[in-house]
C-alpha cells in the first residue's frame, strides 16, 4: 500500500501539527505568562516610584538645610500625613515670621505622607544646618528644640508599598 499523496503529488506527513494549532499553543503560552509577568511590572514601577519619590524628599530636605546654611536663616519643610505634597517656609527678612517659599512639592502619582515622627510634622534648620523641631511657631525666633534623636517621614504609595526617609540630630544628615 503506498502512502497517501497531496494534490502536488507529495507524501503527506501525518505526524506534525498545523499552523492553527501552533498560534494556538503560542497564544495560549502568552496569556499565561502575562498572568504572571504582569504583577512584577506593576511591582517594579511600584518600587520604581516610591524611590523616585524617596530620593526627590530626601534631596529637597537636604537643600532645605543647605539654603539655611548659606542664606543664614531658618528654613523648614512641612509635611501632612495623608497629604500628596510638602511645603518649605524661610525665615522672613524681619527676622519674627515665617514665608511660604513654595507652595507645594508634590509626590509622583499615588505617593503620600503616611506619617512622621517629628513634632508638628516639621524639620527647621537654622544657620548651621542643625535640625529643629518646635510647635508650628508664628515666630522663628522662638525656636529652640533641636532634635534628641531620629526622626523618621514615613511615605507610602497606592500599593501600600513604603519608605522611610530619617533625619539624624546633631548634624542634619538625611538618609534613606
């Protein structure tokens, strides 16, 4: 008995598969791996954000302190758990009140305050860079409580993914 032969007069090979059941196969193989690549995406621009966030924080406070330094007078940045942006204050040129500098920074999308450790949710840095806290004083002048220990600013985003940014006492230094 011969084999069965095409119309070109070829043998046809039962023993392959066809091309419908390849892209089948394929499309199958591909919604399954997006079911479990899809959340690491997500994740990773997550962790992406919430360190752009974290690094533009700890770089603003640290201008802040570095500002003071050089300009010779109080700065301060105020934080509002639950808030999408922080606000920075100087010292006004009278000496005996405070002047918003700017408005507002805001967080990447979906990143807040969740908390802070410091008193009023304030840091101050006066002319040496060392770090303040005190009640949200109308007068600079009366600021007198550097800092006893770490303080922490503590940002969440969304996906309850977070990061601490801490304010060490004495020197200033802000690390993540």
């Amino acid at each position: 008995m011969s084999p069965e032969k095409s119309h070109y007069n070829l043998p046809i090979n039962k023993k392959g598969f066809t091309l419908i059941e390849l892209v089948t196969t394929l499309v199958i193989l591909g919604i399954i791996s997006l079911t479990f690549i899809r959340p690491n995406v997500i994740d990773i621009m997550d962790t992406m954000n919430i360190q752009a966030g974290t690094v533009q924080v700890k770089t603003d406070i640290t201008n802040t302190k570095i500002e003071s330094m050089s300009e010779r007078l109080l700065k301060k940045v105020i934080f509002t758990p639950g808030s999408t942006t922080y606000s920075m204050y100087t010292q006004s040129t009278a000496g005996n009140s405070w002047e918003l500098e700017i408005n507002s920074y805001a967080f990447p999308t979906g990143m807040t305050v969740l908390s802070t450790s410091l008193t009023d949710d304030q840091v101050i840095f006066d002319e040496k860079g060392i770090p303040y806290e005190d009640l949200q004083s109308k007068n600079p002048t009366q600021i007198t409580d550097a800092l006893s220990s770490e303080r922490n600013i503590i940002l969440e985003t969304a996906n309850g993914m977070q990061s601490t940014i801490t304010i060490i006492p004495e020197t200033g230094f802000i690390q993540i």
